[in-house]
C-alpha cells in the first residue's frame, strides 16, 4: 500500500504534463494511493481542466486532490503532516522557481521524509 | 432538530414515482405533449415527510450515507428538498447525491439530444443549486459534498463547480470516505476537492452500514459489483460483494416497519445471487427468495437481470420458472417486472464491448441468447424494461441493422426496449469525445424500431403493472395516446428525417 504524494506550487499551466508524469511514476512504483497537493491562486475552473483526463482515466488509483492558495500554507502543512503515510509515502514537489521558498519550507516541516523537488520552468 | 449533515437531492430522486419505478424513466426526458408540471407529478411526485420534512421513502443511496454517518455518530439525515431552508442554516454540511445531475447519462442524452429540450432531471437540479436556500447556505460558510454514481460529470462541469461552490466531490463507494470529510468539517479542517476511491478501498460487507430509514420502493441491495466486465459500465470496475441473507433482511424490516410493503431487490444482476462466476445457482437464489417473501412484503421486483443468466437459469434445473411459481405464490402478484440490457445485436460489436455479456455461452451467440432470454421472460410473466445503445465505440452501420433485426425477431415477446446514446463510463470514461454524438440515419431506424416495439406492448404493460391510482393511470394513457398520435403524424416524416440525419443534421453537442 504504497503512497505517492505529489505537490504542486504555482501556476497551473504545467499542471497537466506533472500530472501525466506522476501518476506514470506512482504506477512504476505500484503505488496503490496518489495525493496530489496543489498551491496555486487558480481556481477549481482552471485546475479541472489539467486534472480532467487523467481523473477520467484513472481506475486503479486511490486519488484525493487538495486545493490550497498561497494565502493557506500553514494550513496545507498541517494537513499533510497529517495525511502523508510517513513511513510508506515519497513526496515529489514540483514548483516553478518564484516559489521555490514555499518547497523550502515544505522540506523543513516534513523533514524525516524522502522528498524530491524538482523545478517547473513557467510557459 | 438539529442536523450538521444534511443529505439530500432534487425532486426527480426524492420521490416513489408513485411506487412504480418504472414511471422514473420519464425523468430522465423533456416534458412530451404535456405541461411539464403534470409530467412531474406524472414521474416525480412529492413524496410523504414527517414534520421535520424528512421524506418517508429515500433513495437508498442516500440511505447508506445517512446509515454511516450516523453510525460514526455524526447528527445527519435526509430532508426532502422543499424542507431545506428548515434546517440548513443550522448544518454545517449539504450532502447531495444523484445519479445523473447533468442529463449527460442515459436514457437523458437520448431524449435531449432527440427532442431538443433538456430533460426535466438536469432542470431540477440546477433549480435546487440555485435554490434560495442552497445559495444562502454556501454564502453563510457551509460546506457542499457532492457524491453518486454520476459524480463523473463534474469533471466536465467546472464552471458550474466552482459558481455553486462545490467544496468536495465524492467519486467511489462513499461510506467510508464520507465519515473522514464528515470529521474534517466539524474539525475546520480543509476539505479535499476531489477524492476516487479505487476498488481495492470499497467497503467490506461488514463496512458497509444497515439502513436507518426506508427506502425508495423499498430498494434493497443484495449484492455490489458484477464480473462480466463490460467495457461502457462502472459497476464491473468494484469488487464483486454478495450481502448475507441476515443483512438484506434487516433492511427489508426497516422498510416494513416504515410502512414499505414492496420489496425491490438490487444488483446488477439479480440471477447472479450466490453464483459460481456468470452462472446461477438455484440454491442461494431460492434460500434468498424464501427467506425474503417470508418477511411481510406484499410484493416484490427485481432491479437487473442478465439475459445470458436468464437462459442459463431456465436452461439448468428451470431456475426461472421456479422462482416466480415462488414469488406469484406468495404475493399478490403475477408478474414481474425487471430492467435488462440487450445493448447490441451485433455479435461482432458485442465481442468487443462487452465479451462477458453472453457468458457461459460465446458473443457470437448473442442475438440467440437474446431471443431465448425473451421467450423464458415471455413464459414466465416477467416484463423486461430493455436497453439497446447506440454511438457504441466502432460502431458500423451493419451494427445498428444487426439490431433492428433483432428487435423484429422480439416482437411476439413483451416488454419495453429503450435505446441510449453511448456514455463513456467504466474502463471508457476517459473517452469525453463520446459525450457528443451524431444521430445518424440507421440510428434513426432503431429508434423508430423501438418505438413500434414498445407501442405494441405499452398497452398491455400499463395494465400489468400501473399504479393503482387512477389519475396516474389516466395521465399515462393520455401520455400513450398522445405518443401513438404523434408517431402516426411522425410516419411520413421519419423518411425525411433519416434523410436528414444521414447529411448529419442531428448533433449533440456537450463540448
């Protein structure tokens, strides 16, 4: 039961293709569980439809798809201090690099935990 | 009372339909001929509440949430729609469920894409989301959690989710899930916008909770899942679950206990009870049967059955004649009534749709099945309410001819034969190009097909199985007569219409 938890800090435009690429990644590693964390000042309407293709492909997958705004960081620390699976979960944090602070910070507060961060350069 | 949760839908599902399930069907078209606010009281009545306005009768997917909720220990419970601005703005939550919020399902795609009118489901639940209360709850703060089998649509509805805002969206088996949202609500915590829950998370038997209120027409699920595997349907994608006789009888004494005395029995497949793979077994169907008409229930349908189970069935040990010898022996009944799905008569499609459909017996062998399924049902007094769809995924014309033909190789059995449009679900919902179609001229002559099928047996169903009251009976004669009217002035006009449809005149749109 293994959990893969995608983070994802800025603008949606690359959304997609860091979708598609995650959960390739979660199904090479037989996750059974994909959390996917987005921070971003789009709204639903702009998410959705960077998300819809692969929500509608999907079968196999648990997947639970957080939301948060820039102004909501301390509460998305806490909210994935508590659902990440310390002991069964990789992070991966995509982030464009006007925000590569708030990946800092992530790394801080989940410290204990393997997390990849890699750079999302903006369209 | 107070209830932090409060579970509801739209008038289309928060009725009996009069207890005839049958009479749902309408809802899910444009009203025909008639003011649509008698078509609604034709199909969707206002069901009895108590004065809370919490509804006697409750569609039983509802049911489960409320079940699990309250089970967790959570104050929820269903309120009928007109009741809402009673209790929601001392809830923290809206629940609302359904099982086509969009007409984007079938038959409704059908309908609207036919008549060009939207489907009377789709307009009552944009009027309850826009609702006076609905908008002022979510203006105080509370929280809106949409869940149902159809929840797929939302991911085609995104303005629509973000203007009513929708704060969670529940797609999968929800008894689980809905206790940990339920948790995050009262605790502030952020709410996921999304969550799938995949087979392997479904409930177990023992998760899944016993119903506190009653159920539509007293709907019982006997079993979850189904193992054909058909590739346009989301059932076969859960784990397949059979509900131990003790369970199903808890609820059924629920049912009664509320004054619900008919007893309808739920699964995919209503044959495949206690089955060794796609073939029935007479023991558990017969134990569950008897144990059921044991309970006061004065009468009893069944939701699905497979044609490929019927035949085998009758063909090994005569299944379905004892079964309804049982069931006419025991209540005041002496038919049966049941939906089924006849999908294709072409065994070359049906090999690739659905390559389980026909089993034990091979796809090529389809349209016979087909047939002999209809003469057992014939034999027997159960009224098959059949679906054929149209649009399948490499689809030909020489498809569509295969089922006409085989429609007209129906004709002598009664019954009921609605065609839909294709709908991407199961392993195909990725494929959101098919939400829009073409009606092309061959699907235009299985509709009409259809039709003719259907008006020579309307009659002698609506005698069968109408409900008793008599300005319903009176309201679907009409309806009859006026079908029959119109198909009669519709005659010379098919031709051109085929004609019309052949230069690709008639296109549903949703993208």
């Amino acid at each position: 039961m293994k959990q893969h938890c995608l983070i994802f800090i800025g603008a949606t435009s690359r959304l997609r293709e860091v979708i598609e690429e995650s959960y390739r990644k979660a199904i090479a590693a037989k996750s059974s569980d994909l959390i996917i964390c987005i921070v971003t000042n789009c709204s639903i309407r702009e998410v959705i439809p960077q998300v819809r293709d692969i929500f509608l492909h999907n079968i196999v997958f648990g997947i639970t798809m957080y939301l948060f705004s820039y102004g909501e960081m301390e509460k998305m620390f806490s909210e994935m201090e508590r659902v990440v699976d310390k002991g069964n979960s990789d992070i991966t944090i995509y982030v464009t690099r006007d925000h590569k602070e708030i990946a800092d910070k992530i790394m801080q507060t989940l410290k204990e935990m393997k997390i990849e961060v890699k750079e999302v350069k903006i369209l | 009372m107070k209830y932090d949760f409060v579970i509801t839908t739209d008038r289309t599902m928060m009725t009996n339909h009069h207890g005839r399930e049958f009479l749902g069907f309408l809802t899910t078209s444009p009203a025909i001929g008639i003011p649509e606010r008698l078509w609604m009281w034709i199909c969707a009545p206002k069901p009895k509440v108590d004065k809370e306005g919490k509804p006697v009768e409750a569609p039983y997917g509802l049911r489960k949430i409320e079940a699990a909720l309250i089970d967790a220990g959570f104050k929820a419970a269903i309120i009928d729609p007109d009741y809402l601005s009673k209790h929601l703005p001392k809830a923290k939550a809206l629940l609302i469920g359904h099982h086509d919020f969009f007409g984007l399902c079938a038959p409704s795609n059908t309908w609207w894409a036919v008549i060009k009118k939207e489907p009377v489901n789709r307009k009552s639940f944009i009027a309850l989301m826009n609702s006076r209360p609905v908008r002022e709850f979510k203006s105080h703060g509370g929280k809106i959690i949409i869940g149902g089998p159809a929840v797929w649509q939302w991911l085609h509805m995104e303005e629509l989710w973000e203007k009513w805002g929708v704060d969670t969206i529940i797609d999968g088996e929800g008894e689980k899930v809905i206790v940990d949202i339920a948790q995050r609500v009262l605790d502030g915590r952020p709410l996921p916008k999304y969550v799938y829950t995949s087979p392997k998370e479904a409930p177990s038997i023992e998760e899944i909770p016993t119903i506190k209120g009653a159920s539509v027409n007293g709907l019982i699920e006997i079993m979850r899942g189904c193992p054909r595997g058909c590739k346009f349907c989301s059932v076969t994608l859960r784990p397949l679950r059979f509900m131990p006789i003790e369970k199903i009888i808890e609820e059924i004494r629920v049912n009664t206990k509320a004054g619900v005395h008919h007893l309808l029995l739920h699964s995919e497949d209503i044959l495949l009870y206690g089955a060794d793979g796609v073939k029935p077994r007479e023991e558990p169907l017969m134990k569950l049967h008897n144990a059921v008409l044991s309970e006061d229930v004065d009468s009893l349908s069944w939701a699905h059955v497979s044609l490929a189970a019927v035949v085998y069935a009758q063909r090994n040990g005569r299944i379905m004649t004892k079964l309804t010898d049982l069931i006419y022996s025991r209540v005041e009944q002496n038919t049966i009534g049941v939906q089924t799905g006849i999908e294709t008569g072409s065994p070359r499609l049906a090999k690739i749709i659905m390559p389980g459909k026909a089993a034990p017996y091979p796809p090529e062998k389809w349209p016979d099945i087909v047939e002999e399924a209809f003469s057992i049902m014939a034999d027997n007094n159960i009224i098959p309410a059949a679906t054929i769809i149209l649009n399948i995924p490499e689809e030909t014309p020489d498809d569509v001819i295969k089922t006409i033909e085989l429609i007209d190789r129906l004709k002598d059995y009664p019954g009921l034969i609605v065609p839909m449009y294709f709908v991407p679900l199961g392993v195909l919902k990725n494929k959101k190009e098919l939400l829009n179609f073409r009606i092309k001229a061959e699907h235009v002559e299985a509709m009409w097909a259809c039709l003719e099928y259907s008006l020579r047996w309307a009659p002698k169903l609506a005698d069968a199985y109408l409900s008793k009251h008599p300005l319903v009976r009176l309201g679907v004669r009409v309806l009859l007569e006026i079908i029959k009217f119109k198909k009669k002035s519709l005659e010379g006009r098919v031709r051109q219409l085929i004609e019309e449809a052949s230069k690709g005149a008639y296109t549903h749109k949703i993208y």
